[in-house]
C-alpha cells in the first residue's frame, strides 16, 4: 500500500505539487472567513503531507526511469520530497499574507518582512527541488547526480565498482569508489562529494547497475535506451 502510494505521487509529483500551490493562491486572494478556512485546510493539508514525507521516506524501489531523449537511466524522484514541499505550503501561505499586507501599507516590521521573503524563498526552492525530482542519473559518458543548487559528474572512466550494502544497511547513501577525482566535474554548489543518493533508489540495485557498466564499458553507449534497460534488468535478475 505505501509503495504504491508512493509510486502514484512520484508519477503524478506535478499534478500534487500544483494542486498545493493553487491553494496557496486562491487563499492568498480571499478575505474573511473563506481565508481563515482556506489557511486551517492548508495547515492541515502541511501536516498530513510531513506525517506522509515520513511514511514513505523508507521506501526504495529497485528501478530506474528511462529518459531516450537524454538519454540516462534516472532514479525516480522520491516521494518524500513531494510531500515534503507541501507540507512547507501551510507555513508559508502565512508568510505570503504577511507580504502581502506590507505591500498594501500595513504595518510590519523590516525583520518580518525580510523573514517572509526567505521563508517564501525557502518554499520555492524545495518545490522546484520536489518538482525536479533530482537524484543519480546513469549517462553513457558517466554517473551524474544532481540536486536544486548543483550537480557533480563522475566519467565511467575513472569509477570503480561500488560496494554492495548489505541487506540489512539502511543508510540513504552509497559511497562512490574514483581513481581519479581530479577528473570530477562538478557545478553550483555540489552534492556530497564521493557519496550518491539512494533515498530514492534501491543502494543495492544502483550498486549493481554501476558496477555491471565498470565491467562492461561496450554497453555504454545504449543506456538511455528501453531494449538496453530489459536487458540490464533481464542480467541483474539472472545474477541473483
């Protein structure tokens, strides 16, 4: 049941996320009492979604999505993070008043304002973070991973094999092994050095996705592709 709610929000992560910020406007342009229901409903709304972002934090899927017109396998965004960003939606809908308010001439202190504006700021950033669904992305010339304010690229020619976790690790993390790390491209303000994502993907899953493209360097060059991603799975299932 919690996979599959998650799988629905991370395929429809669009929809939820515009839903959300629809209810922030339409509050934001009514008065009275329709307001103060509209901002209980958003409070409340805030808490389901964190109580959710928490539910479903654990989950992982052993999968990737196929991208041909980029082309990469991409861990799919993960659910957490949209909920996440609505449960953020609450909060701020109070800060947006509060502007607001200043921009109509109400009194309101130069530290309120400014605080609004980063708290609005901060809402934007972890909606587009949600919206974008960054994360581990398996190109032909290397592994990439991205986030709201950076990226890193690792080329497969200076990557070793990953240990695999164990079943019982739960870390969210899996530790990159470079010969190389002059040869890192990195960009904006980069992700954890050395370190790839897995709160998003099985740690398990990307370890042998990676360590099968080490070995194999001849297949490379059709990742992005849905016949090259069968056969991956078709490999990795045979392996155990």
């Amino acid at each position: 049941m919690i996979g599959k709610l998650a799988a629905a929000t991370v395929r429809h992560r669009h929809v939820v996320l515009v839903l959300g910020l629809l209810m922030v406007g339409v509050n934001a342009a009514t008065t009275g009492s329709t307001h103060t229901v509209g901002q209980r409903l958003l409070f409340a709304l805030s808490l389901v979604a964190l109580v959710l972002a928490a539910v479903v934090m654990g989950v992982r899927p052993a999968a990737f999505v196929v991208q041909p017109q980029t082309p990469a396998f991409v861990a799919p965004g993960p659910a957490w993070t949209v909920f996440f960003a609505l449960g953020y939606l609450g909060p701020a809908s109070l800060h947006v008043d509060g502007l607001l308010g200043a921009t109509r001439g109400g009194s309101r202190s130069t530290f309120d304002v400014v605080f609004d504006v980063l708290w609005v700021g901060l809402t934007v950033l972890v909606v587009t973070w949600a919206w974008r669904g960054h994360g581990v992305r398996i190109h032909p010339f290397g592994v990439r991973q991205t986030w709201a304010l950076g990226s890193t690229t690792v080329p497969w020619e200076v990557v070793l094999a990953p240990q695999a976790p164990s079943a019982a690790d739960r870390r969210s993390w899996l530790r990159m092994r470079i010969t190389e790390p002059q040869r890192v491209r990195r960009r904006g303000i980069p992700p954890r050095r050395g370190v790839l994502r897995a709160d998003n993907v099985d740690p398990g899953f990307l370890a042998a996705v990676i360590g099968h493209y080490v070995d194999h360097p001849e297949h490379r060059a059709a990742i992005g592709s849905h016949t090259e991603y069968e056969r991956l799975l078709a490999e990795l299932s045979a392996r155990g």
